[in-house]
C-alpha cells in the first residue's frame, strides 16, 4: 500500500544525501503515516483513515464529519 495521506495527499518525496565530501546518493524522505479510527456521527460507524501527522491534526481542527464529507466528494474509499 502506498504512503500517502488520505486528508493532506502528502507522499514521499526524494532528494540527496550530500556527505563531508559532497558526494551524493538517493533517498527518500517517508511521510509519517499512521493508522487512525474515529466515529463517524454522520455515517454511523467507525472509520479507518490513513493519516499522516498534519492529517490527524487537521481532523481535529476541522472534525471527521467535514473531513470524511471531502475524502466522498474526492471519490475516496473509507
């Protein structure tokens, strides 16, 4: 399964290593995402989501209801 934000759409991204010597390799920096279940009041069941940090903390600001309404919207599956 991919690494990406159900909320934020935040994926991994890529870049460089750069040593002492300035030589340079690949690597990739991971999103921080967590496995989150909340209550939905409005679909009256628990729902499973794939967050990263700012997802949770955008769900908490913003509310599940609202959060979850704009996942359906996008066509996202819960």
């Amino acid at each position: 399964m991919s690494r990406v934000c159900q909320v934020t759409g935040a994926e991994v991204a890529f870049g460089r290593n750069v040593s002492h010597s300035h030589r340079r390799t690949n690597r990739r920096f991971d999103v921080n995402i967590q496995k989150k279940r909340y209550w939905a009041p409005s679909l009256g069941r628990h729902v499973t989501l794939r967050l990263s940090a700012r997802g949770i903390k955008t769900v908490d600001v913003r509310g599940i209801d609202a959060v979850v309404a704009d996942i359906r919207a996008r066509g996202g599956r819960l």
